[in-house]
C-alpha cells in the first residue's frame, strides 16, 4: 500500500468511524436513508475515485478496493460501490453523471437502442438501493449496451435483503433511457460479483478483529479463551480464510477495467469469498458463542451482511458453472495455461 491510498483509507476510517454507528445501522434498516453519512462521503470526493482520468487506472483500481475495504469494514449502509462504478462506466463513456446516488444489475428483458437513447421493457430484480438511486444502470443478460434510466420513470416495489438492505424490484415498459454502449449483461454481472467480493473481504477483516479481540477478552476458567487450543485453532483457520479472501477480491477488482480478464478474476473471487464469508461467520459465532446471535450484539450486523452478499450477483455454484463452461470451450490444451496465467 503506498503512501497516497495509506492517506486515502485513513481518511475514510475518520470519516465512517464518526458517521456508521449502531443507530444510523439500525436506522437503516428501518428504510430511513442516512443523509449525514452520503453527504459526508460526497464531500470527501469519494465518489470519483475510479472517475477521475488524471491517474492511471491501476492506481484508481488499487484506490477503489481499498477505499471499498475501508466502508465495508464499517458496515457503510449506502450504494458507495455501486455508485463509484457507475459513475466510472460512464465517464469512460462521456455520458452525463447523475448526482446522488446510483446503482445498477441485470434485468429480465430486452432494449430498443435508437442511438444515444434507448427503451427498455422488463423487470429487474433486487436492485441494490434502488429507492436512493437517482438513476440505475440496467442490461439485459444477452445485450450487448447497457441503458441508464432515472429511477422516477419505473415502477418501484420496496424490498430487503437478510441484512436488511434496500433490494428493490423495478418493473419497466418502454422506458426512456441514455444508452450506455458497450456494457453487456455479462460484464455488469462481473463487475457485481467483483464488488461484492471485495466488500466481503472488508466485512471478513471486521469479524476477524471483532473475535479476535472478543477471545482475548472473555474469560473462562481463569483464563482467556484466546489461550485455549481448540480457540486458536479456530482462529487460525479465519485468519486463513480472511488473507485468501482479501487476496482473490483484490485480484478481481484490480481487472476491473479489462471485460476480458474480469470475468474469470470475478468468478474465482467470488467463489472464494463466497466459502471464506461461510466458514468465517460460522467461526465468528461458534467463539463468540450465545451473546454472538443476540439482537444486542454487533456481531450480526457483519454475519447478515456476509451471508447476503454471498448470494448476490450470482453466487458460486453459478460461477463454478461458469470457470467450468469456460474451460470445456477452451479445450484440453488450453486448461493449464488458463489455470497458471497470472495476466
């Protein structure tokens, strides 16, 4: 980590230690949107870490994932990844940037592009916060362009994810939109799975802490249960999952902008972090044992998250699927190369 994304995460640290409490968390997920926290992150200019065309983009990427751990470390409840990656999609583009929030996925339909202008016909499921967005970003699984549209042209009906999250379904009937070219259904997936890999491995690094910290605390038998084996065995194995998880959501995010190379780093990101986000919260709540399942202890604020994450924008039965499809096109020859390739 170099000196400029060091500076970066402990701005951002500073910023969501004073604004992510547990009342703006619960508040949350009473549908009440945290308008002190967005204006916060707005003002930080967070929000252009992957827009910003002055630096190179391996240096926004590495930025990005970073900044990402740092928010998904304290539960941030807003669409910070969706927003930093559509506003980047369409600054790459020159298409207008919204202001607030946005967000994007995948719908259940087909589009009319008629140059700059698209309409778009279908149904879109779970939108992450998409009754904050502004505007959203949609692509069908087989198109070939993406079409933005303003969330107060579309039929919106409220629902949540186990975390609690916004995950609202959009039903749309030729609806106007701004063409978005040449962001497939394929690559937005990707880029979701990418996202939610590396908020996963920002949430691990909190559990981590958080029974790290708890075994060293609670006392049984005279003694820290941190000095027992079967505890530290335990631990091991989190730390494990956590460097693996951290290391593969890393590697997805750092392709993010390359279509071709994201969409085998997404699916192995999203596989290993999807079984590190399992075993993780399984530990985490075995060492913290009965006050880690009650309503009154945070530990559940980061295990919801981790299981709901896990299951969106596709989870790793999908993508195994997928590296397998993969490599049966691309033959016998081809399998050892692809498996070793480190670009």
């Amino acid at each position: 980590m170099n000196e400029t994304t060091t500076l970066l995460c402990d701005a951002a640290h500073r910023l969501f230690t004073e604004h992510v409490t547990a009342h703006v968390l619960k508040a949350a997920e009473q549908g009440i949107w945290p308008d002190r926290l967005w204006d916060a992150v707005d003002q930080a200019g967070f929000l252009d870490v992957l827009a910003e065309p002055e630096a190179p983009i391996a240096e926004r990427l590495r930025h990005a994932s970073a900044l990402l751990k740092v928010a998904a470390r304290h539960l941030a409840p807003i669409p910070l990844g969706e927003t930093i990656v559509v506003r980047m999609l369409l600054a790459a583009r020159d298409v207008e940037i919204p202001q607030g929030p946005l967000s994007f996925g995948l719908i259940d339909g087909h589009t009319h592009v008629h140059g700059d202008h698209s309409h778009v016909a279908g149904r879109a499921h779970r939108i992450p916060h998409a009754r904050a967005a502004k505007s959203v970003l949609l692509a069908s699984a087989d198109g070939a362009d993406a079409v933005l549209v303003t969330t107060r042209r579309v039929k919106l009906t409220e629902g949540r994810n186990i975390a609690g999250e916004a995950r609202d379904d959009l039903a749309l009937s030729d609806t106007a939109g701004v063409t978005v070219r040449d962001v497939p259904g394929g690559t937005l997936k990707a880029i979701g799975a990418a996202l939610r890999s590396i908020q996963i491995a920002g949430v691990l690094e909190r559990v981590m802490l958080q029974t790290t910290d708890y075994a060293r605390m609670r006392v049984q038998f005279g003694k820290p249960i941190a000095a027992f084996q079967a505890i530290q065995q335990q631990l091991a194995v989190l730390a494990g999952q956590v460097a693996a998880a951290g290391m593969a959501a890393d590697m997805a995010m750092a392709d993010l902008g390359s279509p071709l190379r994201l969409a085998r780093s997404a699916a192995y990101a999203k596989i290993r972090c999807g079984e590190a986000a399992g075993i993780s919260a399984s530990i985490a709540h075995q060492v913290h044992g009965a006050i880690g399942i009650t309503h009154e202890h945070s530990l559940h604020f980061a295990t919801r998250r981790l299981w709901s994450w896990r299951a969106e924008f596709g989870p790793e039965s999908d993508w195994a699927e997928h590296i397998g499809d993969a490599a049966a096109r691309d033959g016998q020859d081809e399998f050892w190369p692809a498996l070793t390739r480190s670009t």
